[in-house]
C-alpha cells in the first residue's frame, strides 16, 4: 500500500491537516509503516488534483495558513476500491536483521551488542504498547496494538533462544581473523 492510499484512509477518520496525517503515520500506523512529510504532502497535492481530496485554507494569527484536506466522495469510493484488492505480500524491513546477514564478518561482541539493543528495543516497544493498549477505544486499535505486542514478543523469545547461531558463526569469524 503507498502513501497516497494510506492518506486517503487517514482521512476517513475525519479532517486532518498535513501535521495531523504525518501523525497519524506515527501513531497508528507508525508499528508497520512510515512515511515523511516528504512523502505525504506530494500524495495529498496529488490526491487534491485528482479530486479525490479537497483542501481548505483556515487563517491563523501570527502563523501561516494551515491546509486542511477532506476525503471527497471519489476519494471513498478509491479508498475503498483498493480496500477490496488483495494486499501486497507482507515486506519485513530491518536494517538490524540486514547487518546480521552479515555476521561472519564483524566481531563477535558486535553481534552480540546488536542483538542486545534489538532485544531492548522491542521490550520498549511493548511497555510503550501494553500502556497503550488499555487505552484504546476503537477495536481496530486494539486487535493492532495486540498484535504489534504478540510479534514483539515473540522476536524476543526467538532472539534469546537462537541467538547462539549467529553468534557462533561470529565467534568462527574471530578465530580465523586471530
């Protein structure tokens, strides 16, 4: 799914601005994707060019303009179209699993420290969710909360119980070096 469909969606919610959208990225969606400004505001000028949103303008004092965009009917019945279609295959991205690939190659503490940080990182990840969560009022923002914790922790359990793979093909990486 790109930028410009998922910006159609965070305005079914209602009316948004482009900070309010960029934050909506963050929150909501910020566990499975993201985007910058970079991104969003070119898909909500097109997106106003094709009709599929309109945009107003709201005067401030002592600040510039702000643009606020609104889902129109095209926009909707778009929105929903995609909706229907079969969703790309799941992408995984990780720089850390990519820097892994490469563990024959570093150090062994390297690895390890990487691994360690990864761990840390989702258990902060899932203190963050599990606060969250309990907050939650829409179950669409639960069922997704729950499950950002469920992969997270099942990461953790995976890295702990398997990480001497990896790390071993480190170690073997240091002996031949010495």
């Amino acid at each position: 799914m790109d930028v410009r469909t998922l910006c159609l969606g965070i305005l079914t919610f209602g009316d948004a601005t482009g900070y309010e959208i960029k934050k909506a990225f963050q929150d909501r969606l910020g566990m499975f994707y993201d985007a910058s400004y970079g991104s969003i505001y070119p898909a909500l000028n097109k997106l106003t060019t094709d009709g599929l949103v309109s945009c107003r303008t709201k005067s401030q004092s002592k600040r510039p303009d702000k643009k606020i965009y609104s889902i129109t009917l095209d926009g909707q019945l778009t929105f929903l179209k995609e909706m229907e279609g079969t969703p790309a295959p799941e992408k995984f991205k990780s720089e850390t699993l990519a820097t892994l690939m490469f563990a024959h190659l570093l150090p062994a503490s390297h690895i390890a420290k990487v691994i360690d940080d990864l761990i840390e990182s989702y258990q902060s990840n899932i203190e963050i969710l599990s606060g969250e969560c309990d907050m939650k009022q829409a179950l669409t923002d639960r069922f997704l909360c729950g499950y950002g914790i469920a992969v997270k922790s099942a990461a953790i359990k995976y890295m702990q119980e398997n990480r001497h793979l990896i790390e071993a093909e480190a170690l073997l990486a240091d002996h031949a070096a010495e």
